[in-house]
C-alpha cells in the first residue's frame, strides 16, 4: 500500500480547484480495521516489524513518539492514526470545502486528495451540486443560515450543510451547468499551474525569492505593473538590466495575458452559472433584485456591483431582515437533498 498521499489544507480550497501547496501525508491506518505486516503480532514485536516495513516512517517518526502517545485519536499503536470507517472516499473524486469560509471556496478534486483538519468533503463529483455551492444565491443564504466566526468568516457546520435545499435542475439546466463547471475547473487548473511556473521562474531567473502579494496576483498585473512590481522587490540595489527588463515583458505577453484571458472567459462563465442555478430554484425577477439589494460581504460574482478578483464588493446587509424561509430555496419543488459531510480523521 502506498502511504504517503497529496493532501490540501483549508487555505489551499480555492473556488472549482484545489491549489495544492505539493503537501503530502503519511497515511497509516489503524491495525483495528487494515491487516499491516505487524497486525497480527505481539505488541512487543509491533514495533519491529513497523520499523522493518517502512524504515524511513519509522525513522522519521521514533524522534516524536513521545508527542504521537498523547494523542487521544490514534490507532492500535502510536503511528497509527485512528479507525476511520470512510478511508476509501478520499481516493474517490468528491468535493472538498473549508472549514472556516471567508468565500464561497468549494473544489472538485480528482485526484484522491487528502485533507487536514481544516477541510470537509462530499463524497460526490456532482458538478451541478459544485455549482449550486459555489452560486451567489447559496452565499446569501448561508450568511443567514451558518454560524458566523471571527471577521464574519462562516462555519460550514456538517449538520446544517446535509440539510441545505438543492434545487432538482431540469436535464438542459444541469447539461449546461456541467459543460461550464468542467470549463471553469479546467481554467481554474491552468491559471494555477501557470502561477506556481511564474513565480519559480522569477525566483530562478531574477531573484525574486519573496514574491509580494501583488506578484502573487499576477492576474491583476498588465506588462507595465507587472515590471514596476519586479523591480520594486528587487529593490534598488538591484536594478533591472535592459534584457532582464525585456525578459520580462516578454514573459507577461507569453504567461500572463492568455491567463488574463482565460480570466476574463471564466467570469462570464460564472454570471452563466449563477443564472443558471437561480432559473434551477425558479427565482422570479423580484427574487434575483432581491439577492442583490440585500447582498452580503463577499458575494461571488452574478450580479450588479463593482467586481473585484472575481466578487462583488457589496454593502453589508442589516442583521437578517430577509428570512430564508421566504425565499425560493424553500418552495416547494426544491428537495432537500443530504449531503454527506466526512472530514479528515488525522
């Protein structure tokens, strides 16, 4: 059995793709319900055969047993981690979200991703129910339904999320939502990959070991900005030479105009969506005015305001003047569909 498996932190939970950090996990399930090399032997010998299967784990681990004791969640022995009873739907592709949300942050992963404790996950690649997630009028309804933490940061509590109204689309409705859910992942995935590539080669090719937060968002940058911001970081004892500087703009016409591109695709993509799952829950034009008038903080984008990096920045509403109860996502023909919230077990 493979041991060691990708894993994605709640802050790594982007909106349809995961950026994934290159994090891995040791994964050793619990004696109690997986057969190892040392299940079936003394506790006195456990040890041994633990080291002899996986020396390096085994090595890596030995210095933190002490700390790996204390644990009140662990397996049979110390470098276990506990029983689990749905192990198998991590390898599966599913749904992942955060923990804490400042956004509307729900990713499709296909690619048996793990996750730390940080992170919660459905046990389905249903594209719809990624855009129902990630939909302006979910947003507004979550506001009013989940708890609110710190900074206004929702908690996605499980018992509330396996009771959240999911609209049964007609078929047309859930074959367009589909063709722009695969679209936008796909984008979502090229732009990250892009950025990773980006800012290696500015590490490797201009020393820019410390990428400020405007170079981490490259998207926001023409050629202009993007070379004023390089040379900003480097600083002034280190001045850009004529070809560094050429290098660079021709880097931004190769890398980051096509990403700037693909951006502007991916945000009418999202207004097609957003109305797309309001025609789902069968929203009247009075309702979609509504959602907007009384938007709250961080509202993704579908709707009138000033977008911003992909949302709309609109006022906050009062305390909730406007009930869940009366709104389309509780009429009937809208199901209540459960959904199945497992999280990492680590």
């Amino acid at each position: 059995m493979e041991v060691t498996k990708p894993y994605v932190r709640g802050q790594d939970i982007r909106r349809w793709s995961c950026n994934w950090a290159d994090l891995w996990m040791v994964v050793l399930r619990s004696s109690v319900d997986y057969s190892w090399p040392w299940s079936h032997v003394s506790v006195d010998s456990a040890e041994a055969a633990f080291e002899a299967t996986y020396p390096s784990i085994h090595a890596r681990f030995k210095p933190m047993e002490s700390e790996l004791r204390k644990r009140q969640d662990q397996g049979r022995h110390w470098w276990e981690l506990r029983a689990c009873a749905y192990w198998a739907d991590f390898e599966k592709p599913k749904l992942l979200y955060q923990e804490i949300q400042f956004h509307p942050g729900y990713a499709l992963d296909t690619s048996g991703q793990y996750g730390n404790n940080k992170t919660f996950f459905i046990p389905v690649a249903d594209t719809y129910l990624l855009a129902v997630l990630n939909s302006p009028l979910v947003w507004w309804y979550n506001w009013r339904y989940l708890p609110h933490m710190k900074d206004e940061a929702l908690s996605p509590v499980a018992f509330l999320m396996e009771s959240l109204p999911i609209a049964e689309p007609t078929d047309a409705i859930r074959r367009k939502v589909e063709e722009a859910v695969h679209r936008l992942v796909e984008i979502t995935h090229t732009q990250q990959t892009t950025r990773h590539q980006l800012l290696d080669w500015l590490r490797v090719e201009h020393d820019v070991s410390k990428p400020s937060l405007k170079l981490r968002s490259l998207l926001d940058l023409d050629s202009d900005a993007f070379v004023a911001e390089v040379r900003k970081v480097r600083g002034r004892k280190r001045p850009l030479s004529s070809a560094a500087l050429a290098n660079l703009r021709d880097e931004h016409t190769r890398s980051i105009a096509p990403m700037r591109a693909l951006a502007t695709e991916a945000l009418r993509l999202e207004h097609r969506l957003s109305d797309l799952v309001n025609a789902a829950y069968r929203l009247t034009p009075a309702e979609i005015a509504l959602l907007w008038q009384t938007a709250p903080p961080r509202m993704p984008v579908g709707g009138a305001g000033e977008i911003t990096s992909g949302f709309v920045q609109a006022r906050p509403c009062p305390a909730p003047s406007y009930r869940a109860e009366g709104t389309a996502l509780n009429q009937p023909g809208v199901e209540r569909r459960e959904v199945r919230t497992p999280r990492n077990p680590g």
